[in-house]
C-alpha cells in the first residue's frame, strides 16, 4: 500500500513508538523516507529501533523520551523546542500511545489507575496537541492521526479507564477535526485497527491465540497512506482497518 519515498523530507511524530503499531508505523514512516521522531518512555526500546532504522538506510529518527503518565507542561514544551529546533516543522503527527489499566466495574474501579489511564491516553493528547499543532501548521501540508478502539465505539462492560478514555480520545478528534475542516494544509483523521497483535492487546485477552490476531507490520500501511500525499484531500476521516 506505501510507496517508498513517499513521504522523503517530511517529519513525522509518533507517540507509542517503542512497541506495537507505534513501532510498525515508525519503520514503515522511516522506510518511506521520513525522518521520525520516536516517542515513548523506554529508552533501551528506542535506541534498538533506531539502530534498526539506520542500518536499513533510512533517515535517522530523533529520539524523544517522554513519560506521558508523568510529564509536565514543560516537559511538552521541550518537545516543541526540540523539534522547532531540529526540523522547523512538523508534517505529521501519529497518537498512538495507550495505557490499558485494569478491567473491572465502574463501581469497584480503583480511582488512581483511572486518573493514570486518563493521563496516558486522553490528557496527554491534549497537551501535546497545545504545544505541537503550531508546528504542523507551519508545515506545508501536515497530517493528524488518532488511534482508536473498538473499546471506545460503544459501551462495554468493565472496560473502565481504558473504554472511557477511548470515548474521549474519539471527541477529541471530532472535535479538532470540526476546527480544521476548512485548514486546507493541516489534516485530521483517526484509524481503527482489529485486533493486533500487540502488548495491550494480550494483556487484556491473556487467553488469545496470537494466530488469530493482525500483525502490526499489516496495520501499518494505512496509517503511511494518511501521512502521505496521497491523502491530501482526507479529512475528518475515521477509517476502519479491516481484519484481512
């Protein structure tokens, strides 16, 4: 589905990079030709998948090691100023990364996992959009990409934390969509993976044959479609990524 070089020149921001569909989106966005910004908090992680990138002759990724559970306004801003510093702009930026929490009912869930789910996956969307969206409005055309969940489509039991937080997630790019509808160079969609396989995933169905589920490297292309020229004229989309 990608076109090698595609997307040569651009810069694109991943958060989640470290494992999953983060990761396979970094080295299909690197294989392309950009030059990727990995974000996530286990730097070990980071350093092996930009080794990985370099030695495959792709651009070499910026590393930007960020807790999303713990970060501060300034840590956010010192992104921004790394990335101004470093690329001027930004072309394209993919939220990816989710924390799960635990599964229980609503009546019985334990309130700090809530809040530490809530800062992973919604808060700190917020606050990167604050600091990062002036950077991909300086871009000549810039791409927004959401992650979302099934979890978060419709109400589930005992999916706690991690369905609510999906829900707001999917506000937040209604919403943010709704303001750009008309910014002609700036692009905001959302992707709906099937079951991956992934971390999150096998935490939450712990009994799951992994046979049975997608591989990230086949998820990946659709999110290097969106970040491409291709889909210059996307916008407000929420494309459902097929199990086959």
């Amino acid at each position: 589905m990608s076109t090698t070089g595609e997307l040569a020149g651009k810069t694109v921001l991943i958060t989640g990079a470290s494992r999953g569909i983060g990761q396979a989106v970094a080295m299909a966005a690197a294989a392309a030709g950009a030059t990727t910004i990995l974000c996530a908090r286990d730097v070990p992680a980071l350093e092996r998948i930009a080794d990985t990138i370099e030695a495959a002759g792709s651009p070499a990724p910026i590393l930007a090691p960020v807790n999303l559970e713990a970060a501060s306004l300034a840590d956010y801003g010192e992104l921004a100023e790394l990335i101004a510093s470093r690329c001027g702009c930004l072309d394209g930026l993919v939220f990816n990364a989710a924390a799960l929490g635990e599964l229980a009912p609503l009546a019985t869930y334990d309130p700090v996992t809530w809040a530490r789910v809530f800062q992973v996956n919604v808060h700190s969307v917020f606050l990167m959009l604050q600091v990062l969206l002036p950077l991909t409005v300086a871009a000549p055309s810039a791409s927004v990409l959401f992650t979302l969940a099934a979890e978060g489509m419709g109400g589930k039991p005992h999916w706690g934390a991690y369905g609510a937080s999906k829900f707001a997630l999917r506000g937040v790019f209604e919403m943010l969509a709704a303001e750009h509808i008309n910014t002609h160079h700036l692009r905001i969609n959302a992707l709906l993976p099937p079951p991956t396989r992934t971390r999150l995933r096998q935490a939450a169905y712990p009994a799951e044959h992994p046979g049975s589920l997608a591989d990230p490297d086949r998820i990946a292309p659709y999110f290097i479609e969106l970040l491409s020229p291709r889909s210059a004229e996307a916008r407000g989309r929420l494309v459902s990524i097929p199990a086959a």
